[in-house]
C-alpha cells in the first residue's frame, strides 16, 4: 500500500488537475463569447452599408431604365450600366441575407433555454411559412401541401418556430425540380409535434447528410451557391430545434428526395417539483 504521504500528494494532484480543467472550460466559454460577440458586432456594422448600397443599385435601376417605346435609344453603355446595377443589387440582397442568417446564428448560439415557453399555434406556423414560401414555390410551379391535425400546439418561440419550418421548405423548394410537390405533415407523437417537410428533390448522399446541419458546409458547393443560399440555413434550424430540447433529422437518397423531420415540445418544460407542504396526502 502506498504511504500516507504519497497517497495525499497524489489526491492533492487530481485536485490541481480538477482545477486546472475548470480554469480551461471558463476560459473556453468566455472566448467562445468573444467569439460571439465578435461576429454579431461585425453583422450588425455591415446590415447598414449593405443597406445603403442596395438602396443605391435600386436608384441606378431607376435611373437606367429605359423607355419601351425607343429602344433604339439604348445605347451599349446604357445597357452595360444596367446590367452592373442589377449585379450589385443582387449581390448586395445576398450579402444582406448572409449578414441577416449570421447574426441570427450567433443569437441562438449564446441563447439560454428560454425562459417562458408560450403555446404556439402550428396552424399559425404552418399559415405563416406558407405565406412566406408562396412568391417562391409558385416561380417553380411547385405544390407545398399541408395534411396534420388542427389545433396542435408546440411550446416555445413562435418567430423561431416559423423560422426553422421556412428554411426547411425553402430548402424544399431549392433542391427540387419545377413543377414538383413539397409536401408538410405535422403530427403529435406522445409529448413531441413532428413536422415532416418531404420533397420530390435532388436528394442528399450518405456521406453529406451527417454533415449538412454544419455551417457553410454544401453538399454541391456550385448548385448551392447558384440557388441564392447562404449555408446557413439548417445550421439555424439546428440550433432552433435544439434550443427548445428537440431535434432535427433528415432521411434522404441521391436523386431520390428528401425528408425532414423537425420535432418540437409539444408541453410546456417541467415545472419546478412542488414543496414537500403541497404534496396531497
Ligand atoms: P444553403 O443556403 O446552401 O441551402 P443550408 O444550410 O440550408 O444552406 O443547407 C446546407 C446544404 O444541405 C445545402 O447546400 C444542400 O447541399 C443541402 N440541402 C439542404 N436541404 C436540402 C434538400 N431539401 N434537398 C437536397 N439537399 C439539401
């Protein structure tokens, strides 16, 4: 058996070790703070040039509009110039969309479990993300259909909510061919509302789909970039999902579909359990 000594060295140790690994989590979580802190700054700095110059490529929009009646009058330069403006203004949209999606990002990264979980209405959710997707489906000529229960409820943020469905079909719409069905299901499951999105779509491969809730991270870098996304979108759904204790999964195949499933609480978090003096006997 070891000495006394030695033996009391050797727990003194640990207790330094202990220490020392508690030092590093702190330190770790203030520089991830920094590191929030830092992004969500630089985000909120840009949203107002990026504002200022797609208000400046609508002027040059304006002012390089042309007449039907004369086209003849259209000179190259006139054109050329018309041409750079709606570069920028698309470009700078973009850029407004990453900068938006990225600020978002860092908020729920930092976010604490919500304090009070309100009941949301998913009729409300679904009649939201159906708004916000119908200018897009309808440029596809594709069908977002809606089958579920009226009345289920899911406790937690309805913005969020709305959100994390949106990019989902969002993402639907983007990876599927014209003329295509998106389809949403929502169902409760014991203490769980499930939202499917499923899609008729490009489908993901083994070796992507683990990855794809990873910011920036594409499974086909080029066709993602050419629908206009930012690579951050199911980062977000993600983070939504798992801020309120749920989850979010995909089951897919290479030119097959997709479908997503986002599960959500559908009771408000435990309450804190009752004083021993207000237990019924
Ligand atoms: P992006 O802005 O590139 O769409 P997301 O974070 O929303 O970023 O998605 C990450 C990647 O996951 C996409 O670039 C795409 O490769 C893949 N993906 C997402 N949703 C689908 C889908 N419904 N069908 C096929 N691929 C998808």
């Amino acid at each position: 058996q070891a000495p006394l000594g030695l033996h009391l060295r050797a727990v003194a140790l640990n207790a330094t070790h202990v220490a020392v690994e508690a030092a590093d989590v702190t330190e770790a979580h203030r520089l991830a703070r920094v590191r929030r802190d830092f992004v969500a700054n630089v985000s909120h700095e840009l949203k107002t040039p990026i504002g200022a110059l797609q208000l400046l490529a609508e002027a040059l929009l304006d002012a390089t509009q042309l007449p039907d009646s004369a086209p003849e009058a259209q000179s190259e330069d006139l054109l050329a110039a018309r041409r750079f403006a709606e570069r920028i203004h698309h470009e700078s949209a973009r850029m407004g969309r990453l900068v938006s999606e990225l600020l978002e990002l860092t908020r729920l990264q930092g976010a604490e479990p919500l304090p009070n979980p309100e009941p949301v209405s998913l009729d409300w959710v679904i009649a939201e993300v159906l708004d916000r997707t119908r200018t897009t489906s309808s440029a596809k000529n594709i069908e977002v259909t809606y089958s579920g229960p009226k009345g289920l409820m899911a406790y937690g943020s309805d913005s969020q909510f709305a959100t994390a469905v949106t990019n989902l079909v969002e993402n639907a719409i983007a990876y599927s061919g014209p003329d295509t069905k998106v389809e949403l299901t929502v169902r409760q499951n014991d203490d769980w509302i499930e939202i499917d999105v499923a899609d008729q779509g490009i489908g993901i491969s083994p070796q992507d789909v683990d990855r794809i809730f990873e910011r920036f991270y594409r499974a086909d870098q080029a066709r993602s970039r050419a629908t206009g996304g930012t690579g951050l979108g199911l980062a977000i759904v993600k983070h939504i999902a798992t801020n309120h204790g749920g989850r979010v999964d995909v089951t897919s195949a290479l030119g097959d579909g997709s479908t997503f499933t986002l599960r959500l609480p559908a009771r408000p978090p435990e309450s804190p359990s009752p004083s021993p003096t207000a237990i019924e006997i």
